[in-house]
C-alpha cells in the first residue's frame, strides 16, 4: 500500500469529478502503457466485468460509473524470456460507504499474454503454450483518506500472474522465483509512481480551479468599477 502527502479539500470542487478525470494516471503505470478507452455499452464487456468480478468476491453497485480500456504493457523481463500483455480493464467509480468520498477500482476482467525468448519458443510451441494457458488477477484500490481539513490519497494493489510453463523447460524454477520478484517490484514501482503524478495532478487541478475563481473574481470588480465610472 502507498499514501500520499497530505493535500487540502476544496468542498466546493467535487472529487468524483476529478477522479472521473483522472483514471489514466493509475492505467499508465510507470512505463507509460497504452490505453484505448472501450465502448463502456458494449454487452459483451459488462457480462465480462461481472463474471470477473463474481470470480474475485467483489459487488457491483448499480449507480457506479464504469468504463473500459484495453492497457498493453511494455512487457516484463524474465531470465530468458520476454512477457507482454494485453488487458481489458473495467474501472469503477464509487462512494466509499465509510468515508462518504469517492474511489476508484481497477480490475482486470480478462487478458491475452505472449511468451517469447530464445529456445522457449521452440519448446513453447511443441507444448502448445497459448493464452489459454496464463492467467492474470488484478485488482487495484484508490481511496480518499480524511484528515481533518485535509486528505490523503491511498493506493493499494493485488496483482496475480499465473503461466503454465513447459515442464520440460530447464530454467522452469528460475524463472518462477524471478517472476515473482519481478511482479512485486513491477507493482511496488506503479503503485509509487501512479499515486505521486495523481497528487501532482489533484495540487494543479486545485490551483487551477483557484486562479480561475480568483480571475473571475478580478473581472467582475473591473466590470463593477467600469460601471461606476459610466454612473
């Protein structure tokens, strides 16, 4: 889990707002992914979402905004081996029931993963390795933590990667030890970097929204002082 510094709470701004904004922060991750926003009326995509979701134990409200993108990663380096994913990601926006402040939830509903490297295709492919074979589970939690006139940003993440390896491939146990290394650094990094650029975006976001109330402020005394003069 990570949490941000501490940031002020404008209640005049509304926080849904931003985080409707902002979900692209936390699907960048830290090697900048791309994402393609989907069609969130797609019938196929929201049966998808809801058989992912019975299959991690978490409940679906009805009056949440939902929306999906389709996130490939750069890829992750293994011991002779080279993993790239592609990822349909359903992102959900709520209210917390605790704290009454928005959140948002990143789960992955369904995946194609690639092997590639060396004498592993080969053998890959006298095995018959395919997507069917690799499986990822990821559930990714943003919440709004209230102290006093002040919030903190709170990002935690689960992140499970299973691929059936040949048998026959010598380096099977080195690579499984390395993998799990590898994820849990590749988690820690995204985690760390998300949250930092998403606080940086809710400071400007705030600033901004303070200049243009106070420019507006400046504009309407200038029409008021203009008036005068006219008097």
């Amino acid at each position: 889990m990570v949490v941000s510094d501490a940031v002020p709470i404008d209640r005049s701004k509304s926080l849904n707002e931003f985080f409707t904004l902002h979900p692209h922060i936390f699907l960048r991750g830290s090697k900048n992914n791309k994402i393609i926003e989907l069609d969130m009326n797609i019938d196929d995509e929201l049966h998808s979402y809801e058989q992912g979701l019975d299959n991690i134990h978490i409940t679906k409200p009805n009056d949440n905004i939902i929306r999906f993108f389709e996130v490939t990663s750069p890829g992750l380096s293994l011991p002779g081996i080279q993993v790239h994913s592609t990822a349909t990601i359903a992102v959900e926006i709520s209210k917390s029931s605790t704290t009454r402040y928005p959140c948002m939830e990143l789960t992955v509903i369904s995946d194609k993963t690639s092997i590639k490297g060396g004498l592993f295709n080969k053998i890959a492919n006298d095995n018959s390795l395919t997507d069917d074979k690799t499986t990822t589970v990821s559930v990714h939690k943003v919440n709004v933590v209230p102290k006093e006139n002040h919030v903190v940003f709170e990002s935690k993440a689960s992140l499970s990667l299973s691929i059936d390896l040949p048998s026959v491939l010598s380096a099977k146990h080195i690579i499984e030890r390395s993998a799990s290394s590898s994820i849990q650094k590749m988690l820690e990094r995204d985690l760390s970097v998300s949250l930092k650029t998403f606080h940086q975006e809710y400071v400007r976001w705030l600033e901004c929204s303070t200049s243009t109330s106070n420019g507006s402020l400046e504009e309407t005394q200038k029409r008021r002082s203009s008036l005068d003069v006219l008097r």
